[in-house]
C-alpha cells in the first residue's frame, strides 16, 4: 500500500518521486538507518533523548551474558523510558515480540544501569563523561531526579518499511490494552540529488479524535479509559 505521494514541484508541473528500498540502495540498518535516528531523536516522539543504542549488556540471575542488542534506548522529558526496533525495509514477523521483550527488560533497570547505560554510550561517541556528568544529563532532560518506577511501562516504538498485517494486528490489540505502542513507516524516494527520506506515523492515528466534535472526544476519551481499567 502507497501511503504517501510525495512530488518534485517546479512551477505549474508535479513530478511523482520513485519509491526506493533502502537495501537496493545500498544503505544499511546499522550504518545508516540507525544513526539517522540517532542524530534526530524527535523522530521517536517528542522530546526524546537517546540514552544508549546496540545495549546487549544482559545477564540472567546465574550471571549468564546475554547478548540480545537493543537498537535504541531513549527517554522523554516526562521521565518514560522508550525502545526502539528497527527494521531496514520489511519488518520480520516477531518485530513486536522482539520489542516487547527488550520493553520487559529494561523495565527492570535501576538508576544505575540506565546511568551506565548512557555514559557507556556517549564515550562510544567520542565523548568521556564521568558517572556523576551522564547522570547530570539524564536529570537535567527529565527536569528532575531518576524515577526508576516510571520506567515499568516503556513505550515501544517500531520503524519499518512494512509490517506484515500479523504484526499490526497484533500492536493494535497490545495498544487496545492500554500498551503504549507507536508503528513508524520509513520510505526513501529517488531524486535529481541525495534520496529523500519520509517517515509517517501510521499507528495510532496522530490525533485522530481533533476531527471529531467535543462531545465525540469526550466519548472517545472515556473509552480510552475504561479500556485502560480493564
């Protein structure tokens, strides 16, 4: 399905741009698509600092190592934690159980794992923070201290070229159940110069209820809730 038609425009004339696949084109999931997240964080929600990417520090209770790799880890003003899984064009079908998985995880972080966390990652960035400086920083962006019982319900956000319908399905039911869960869709397009990158939102509906009248969102909202309760 075609999302979006996105147009070269000069004058009167409207050219339709070509749709072109990141692996086709060379670009890759790490390389490429990650550190493009990475240098514009705000693609993940608003206000979203990235605490750390490619995390594969796990360990289960004997002391075991784990080495499942969490693509991106950030966190929001208000202090919620969120996990991003990328995907370079299609998305796998257990997209969203990898996800859910990761979302598990780091539920269970304490404040020094998460200041760890970051301060591991900006000296992967050429950067040499001391503890006290990483956690300065996460503190400064949630404007206030570390409240590791905000992070029992991260939000889970999933970037892809396409979802199998297996997978929309399922995020749909998890986001009826009151899980925090946002699809992003990516599409690259061909051009006279560097390709354009366009990336929607495509579950839940951004504000979808500011086209319905106040009594309708009122309704809606208390849906929302009673679902939630549920």
């Amino acid at each position: 399905m075609q999302y979006e038609h996105v147009f070269s425009v000069s004058s009167a004339e409207a050219q339709p741009l070509t749709q072109i696949d990141l692996a086709a084109s060379g670009f890759l999931e790490r390389q490429h698509l990650q550190e493009w997240l990475l240098a514009n964080p705000q693609i993940l929600g608003p206000d979203v600092l990235v605490v750390t990417s490619e995390f594969d520090r796990w360990q289960n209770a004997g002391g075991d190592a784990r080495r499942d790799r969490l693509d991106i880890l950030g966190i929001d003003s208000g202090g919620q934690l969120i996990v991003a899984e990328l995907k370079r064009d299609s998305a796998s079908s257990d997209v969203d159980l990898q996800a859910l998985k990761y979302a598990a995880l780091v539920s269970r972080f304490s404040d020094d794992t998460l200041i760890e966390a970051h301060q591991r990652f900006l000296a992967s960035r050429g950067e040499a923070p001391s503890e006290d400086e990483a956690r300065t920083r996460l503190e400064h962006h949630t404007d206030g201290p570390l409240d590791a019982e905000s992070w029992t319900q991260p939000k889970i956000v999933l970037v892809a070229n396409s979802y199998p319908d297996t997978v929309t399905n399922t995020v749909a039911w998890l986001s009826e159940a009151g899980l925090d869960i946002v699809l992003l869709r990516y599409q690259m397009y061909a051009t006279v110069g560097d390709p354009l990158l366009v990336v929607s939102q495509i579950y839940p509906v951004p504000d979808a209820d500011e086209f319905l009248l106040a009594p309708r969102r009122e309704e809606v909202q208390q849906a929302k809730e009673k679902t939630r309760a549920r």
